[in-house]
C-alpha cells in the first residue's frame, strides 16, 4: 500500500507528522484562549476600529495569530508574548489619546469634510485620494439619489463616510464639531 508522502500536488508539502498536526492544534487552542483573555481584559477598545490605527493593531493581531499558528520555529510562549504586548500597546495609546491632545493628533486624523451642501470640495477631495464616484457611491448607499439634498460626506477617521441629509440642519451643528473644513 502507497503512503501519502511528505509531497503532494506541485511539490507541496501536504503533511509533516501527526506530532507537528497536535502541536498546531495545541498551539491553536493554547493561543485563541490566551487571546480572548486578553480580550476580555483590555476591553471592547481593543478591536474597534474608530480609525486607521486601531484597524491595524487589529490586522497584526490576526496576522500574529496565524504565525503563532503555522510557524514550526515560532516559540509559543513568543507568540503569546507577541499578543499581549499588541494588546498593551494598543491600550497604552487609547489611554494617551483619551487623556493627551497632543497625542490624539500625533496617532490619529481628523474626520475630513468633502461635500457641503450639495458641492463637492475639490481641495479636500484631492488631498484625501477620494474621488467623486466613492462619494456618489456612499450617498447612494445612504440612501439619498439627489447630491443637492445632502448637508455633508465625512470621510471618518474609520475611512468610512458618513452621509448628512440636508433636512437635518439641527444635527448638522453638534456633529461636525471635530471634522476639518477647507
């Protein structure tokens, strides 16, 4: 009877040894529980994504995860440091931003304006790389077919945009408080 080998399909490695397939699997279990602690400890603010930061402190966790995962030279022990030492930083620099201005500006952008009333804002448009069809394409998904019955688009810290009807003018004043005008 043929063995499955140690090569498969255009040379690649299909499998290694049932030692190294309970290791991963170990290692899996081992880091996803360290993993949701440390969730769990640091808070709902360690993976939201209120701006560009936070959404890659979310990435290299995921990417961490994965190497911890499918790494053979990784150490464990490394791996879960590597993820707790994320989760610190992360929260090290929401509490800074929280209590520093100076530091809030250092590590994240302002929501930017990029349509008032109805007009397109050329300037703001260019120095966000935003064109003109993204912003029809978030108007039309806000539900709006008419660019004259819109308030303003906010490019948000996120890189979502947010869409202000312009029937709500009462709304207009306490929400755009922090976002730059040109």
């Amino acid at each position: 009877m043929q063995s499955w080998g140690r090569k498969g399909v255009c040379g690649m490695q299909i499998f290694e040894s049932w030692q190294r397939l309970g290791t991963t699997a170990a290692a899996g279990v081992i880091s996803y529980v360290a993993l949701v602690c440390f969730l769990r400890i640091s808070g709902k603010r360690t993976l939201a994504k209120m701006n560009a930061f936070d959404l890659v402190v979310t990435v290299a966790l995921g990417s961490t995860l994965a190497s911890v995962l499918t790494s053979n030279r990784l150490p464990l022990a490394n791996g879960i440091l590597a993820l707790a030492l994320l989760i610190v930083l992360q929260y090290v620099v929401a509490w800074w931003s929280i209590r520093a201005a100076w530091f809030r500006r250092a590590v994240k952008s302002s929501p930017q304006l990029l349509v008032r009333n109805g007009e397109f804002l050329g300037d703001a448009l260019h120095a966000e790389r935003v064109g003109r069809d993204e912003i029809l394409a978030a108007v039309r998904g806000a539900g709006q077919s008419d660019l004259a019955a819109v308030a303003a688009v906010i490019l948000e810290t996120d890189g979502s945009f947010s869409v202000l009807p312009a029937a709500s003018s009462s709304v207009r004043a306490s929400t755009l408080t922090d976002v730059e005008r040109p």
